[in-house]
C-alpha cells in the first residue's frame, strides 16, 4: 500500500489528543508558576542583560496590539482551531505528512494554550523576556505557535510540492 494511501486509525487520532493535551498541560504548568513566582515580583534575570522572567497580564497580542479584543481573539482562535482539525481528518496518513501533521498539533496547542487564558481571564499570561532586544514578553504558547509557523514555512518552501496538498481541495 502506498504510504500517503493509508487510513488512519483510532491510534493516531489519539495519539494527536494526547499530544496536544501534553503540550497544553506544559504551557498552563508554566503560566501556573509563573503566576505563583512572578506576579508582583521584580523581573528574574536569567542571563544578565539578555533573558529575564517577567510576569505580564496581555490583554492584546505581541506589544499589546488589539488590546480589550478579546472577542476578536476568541473568533479567530476557534477558526483556526477548526482549520487545524480539518486538516488533521483530511490529510493522508504516512510518514510523508508526519512533520507537517506535529506542526499542525503545536499550533493548535499554543492556540488552546492562549485560548483558554482569555477565556478564563480574559488575558494572557506572558513571562519570558528577551531584554536584549527588548522583544515583547511571551510565554510557552507563543513558543509553540513562533516555532510551528517558521517550520510550517520551510516545510511549505522546501519539502513539500503543490501536489501534496491535493488532498485539501
């Protein structure tokens, strides 16, 4: 059988859950301790000059862009999350999509990481800080969606072909 030919089985749709779940659980963990060691604290340095933990409620997205939007937030984080899950019934099973199938699951991950702050808070907890060049504050969700959408572009720009996203149409 060929490889992209297989069917995916109840395996593989659990495997995907408990992977996103994972990797939820870790940036909440993360958010957690970050709220029990950082809110109303100075920042921690981690390198001098260069890393720091620092505790900040974000109520808009990187430099506080859309502040008090959150509706909007909450529309676009529940298509994309629908995005993610079409692709992940539609695309085929194999090793082929592999890399392109654990991107999809980190993206989804950093979105219900975030997703579930501005639900419950109606901000986001961020505590990473690149002092160095003054970038925004961020956390483990913003890691996950950061790293997925770079791979998400190599992939697209050097591994796979237009061909191999027939199975969207």
């Amino acid at each position: 059988m060929k490889d992209s030919a297989k069917q995916k089985t109840a395996g593989f749709y659990l495997t995907a859950i408990l992977a996103v779940l994972v990797l939820t659980a870790a940036d909440r963990i993360t958010k957690h301790l970050a709220v029990i060691h950082l809110k109303d604290q100075p920042p921690v340095p981690i390198i001098r000059g260069v890393l720091e933990l620092q505790y900040l409620e974000n109520r808009g997205a990187a430099w506080g862009m859309l502040s008090g939007k959150q509706w909007f937030f909450w529309i676009v984080t529940v298509v994309f999350l629908v995005i993610c899950l079409i692709y992940l019934i539609k695309a085929p099973a194999g090793r082929r999509y592999r890399p392109l199938t654990i991107t999809v699951l980190f993206l989804a991950a950093g979105a219900i990481g975030n997703f579930i702050d501005r639900i419950t808070q109606r901000y986001v907890v961020d505590f990473i800080y690149f002092r160095l060049i003054d970038f925004p504050i961020f956390n483990v969700a913003d890691i996950y969606v950061s790293v997925a959408v770079t791979v998400l572009i190599l992939l697209i720009l050097f591994y796979y072909k237009e061909d191999d996203f027939s199975f969207l149409k």
